[in-house]
C-alpha cells in the first residue's frame, strides 16, 4: 500500500537560554494508507514530541530544526496559516490523553461537536451539522439523545468517546492518538481501542497510535516504531516485534511488559535509565545499558537498516 506520511530525517531541539537539547535526532518512517502504525518507547523517547511536529503543534521551546514531513507528497512543515488550518482536522486530527479534560464543562458536548463541524464547513445548515453529530455519536456508540448533555454527565470513557467523535467528525486521513486511552481502567481501554480499529477498517483512516503499553500496541497496530533516546531502533510489523524482535532495546522493552495472555508476573523492567539529552552516548544511544554491548558499540552510532527478508529495520551493530 502506499504512504500516506512520509518522514524523513526529522529533528526536532528543545532551545534553552544557553544550551540545546535535541529530542529528536533524525528519524525516519512512513505510515502508510490505512495503517495503524504505534509509535513506542520509554516516557522520555522522543515519540509524544514527534506526535507534536507530525501535528505541526510544536512550541517554543520546541522547535522542529530538520528533515521533511510529506502528508500525500506535499511538505507539511511548508504550508502557510491557511493550508494548515485544512490540514489540521480535516486532514489529520488528534487525540490526547488529556482530551476529555479538554471539553468545555460549560457548554454542551452538542455545541462542541457542531462548532467543529461549523467552522469548517460554513455553509452548512443547522440542520445538516446537527444530523451529523447525531451520526457521529452513533458512530462512537454513544446514544444521541444525550448530545446535550454537559461533560460532566459523562464518563470518562464517555467523553474520551466524544472526543474520538470530534477528531472523526470531518473525515480526516489520519488521526494521532497519544495515549488516549492511558487515564481510562483497563476494560474501557480495551473497548475504545477496538472501536477504532473498527472505525478505522470502516471509514479507511490511518492512525498514529502512541502509547506506553506495548501489549496493546501489539495487538492493535500493523506496524510498530520502537524509538529509544530520540531515535527509531527498530520499525517492523507487529507480530515481528512480538516474535522476533532484532534490537536488544525491543528484546528488552518486550520482556518488561506482561504476556497478553495468561497471568500477569511481575516485570523484569529494564536496568538503568535512559541517557540525559546533554550527556548522549557518542555511538549507540543504548550502550551503557546493553548486555550485548562490543567496543564499536560505544565509537559507532549504528545506522537503520533495511532487512527485507523479514519486513522490519533495525540499528544494531549486532545485525548482519
Ligand atoms: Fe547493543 Fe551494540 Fe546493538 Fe547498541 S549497537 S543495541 S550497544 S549491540
Ligand atoms: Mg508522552
């Protein structure tokens, strides 16, 4: 299938009084047309900050210094106040952890859902926008009957659903959703994700999903970027990551999660901690806390290559 994103060589810094940090240190990956594609790593990797660049919602201190991001073969990081404008919504729209808290308790999820759909089609009836909430809360399985109801008449899962109606509601090609379901309890997790996989096979989206929990990333997207100190390590389909993961980060961050079935044990976790923006190893970013670490490791940052015969890329010294 084709891409949909495509990007190359991103950087993005974070700019201090006197000193640079870099969060992100030219990465590259697609996603393709409708794809789930997860982005995943440690808190700290770098994978929310390029959710933030993909959006162009990047902020100062934040600031994207390198490399392309092409949504349909057009360069994102070009477009001008009123391109954006479209593309923000109607072309890609978002999903955070944080969204349902974003809804203004004041004001009917109605009007938040019609205000949307309003300022991006004008010319649109009253009538017209309204049948389309109602459409949209079908969609996310929420009766529409209590579309004027206030935020805090819902759930929280509720109002992530809402949420997800929002992002949905002008049809865009792509959604990004970072950790969107983190502050819901399990079950409710389990549902809103399998909802937007069947959202997703339905109406033909991609997503970028980020989260913290590789199991349910595993299970829900086709293809997986493990990114590790602000660079991808390794990018391979699903069951791949699962099966036969090449990078010893993957190996590791997979044995520090629970089995998707069976009883939960404890996690092994992973020893020692990601290195501080300042202080970056000058090869491989994971050395200091791989076991499989051999002295080019800490000269020579290894590169993402290509391994065709098993569909995934990988940057470790160890691979041939
Ligand atoms: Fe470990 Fe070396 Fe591979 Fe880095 S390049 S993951 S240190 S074996
Ligand atoms: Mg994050």
């Amino acid at each position: 299938s084709s891409n949909l994103m495509e990007v190359r060589n991103l950087t993005v810094d974070y700019v201090g009084e006197d000193s640079v940090a870099r969060a992100v240190n030219g990465i590259d990956f697609e996603i393709r047309e409708g794809e789930a594609f997860g982005l995943a790593g440690e808190s700290g990797c770098g994978k929310s900050t390029v959710a933030f660049a993909l959006a162009r919602l990047t902020r100062l201190p934040g600031l994207v210094t390198g490399g392309s991001i092409r949504f349909k073969g057009e360069e994102v990081l070009g477009f001008e106040k009123e391109r954006l404008r479209k593309y923000r919504w109607r072309e890609v729209s978002f999903v955070f952890q944080s969204a349902m808290n974003a809804l203004n308790p004041v004001i009917p999820v109605s009007e938040q859902i019609c205000d949307t759909i309003w300022t991006h089609n004008p010319k649109a009836s009253a009538e017209e926008v309204r049948a389309r909430a109602v459409e949209m809360f079908e969609l996310v399985g929420i009766p529409p009957r209590r579309l004027d109801d206030y935020p805090h008449q819902f759930s929280g899962g509720m109002r992530q659903r809402i949420c997800i109606a929002i992002a949905l509601c002008l049809n865009p090609r792509l959604i990004i959703m970072d950790e969107p379901t983190t502050a819901l309890d399990v079950v409710v997790q389990r549902d809103i994700i399998e909802q937007i996989v069947e959202l997703k096979s339905r109406l033909g989206f991609s997503v970028l999903f980020i989260t913290h929990d590789l199991g349910l990333m595993i299970e829900f997207c086709d293809r997986i970027g493990i990114m590790y100190a602000g660079e991808l390590v390794e990018v391979a389909p699903s069951a791949a990551i699962l099966n036969s993961p090449q990078h010893p980060y993957t190996r590791a961050l997979g044995n520090s999660f629970p089995p998707l079935t069976g009883p939960r044990q404890r996690l092994e976790g992973i020893a020692g901690t990601p290195p501080a923006p300042r202080a970056m190893p000058q090869g491989c970013r994971f050395a200091p806390r791989c076991a499989q670490a051999m002295p080019v490791c800490s000269l020579v940052p290894p590169e993402l290559k290509i391994y065709p015969e098993r569909e995934s890329e990988a940057a470790c010294h160890l691979l041939k």
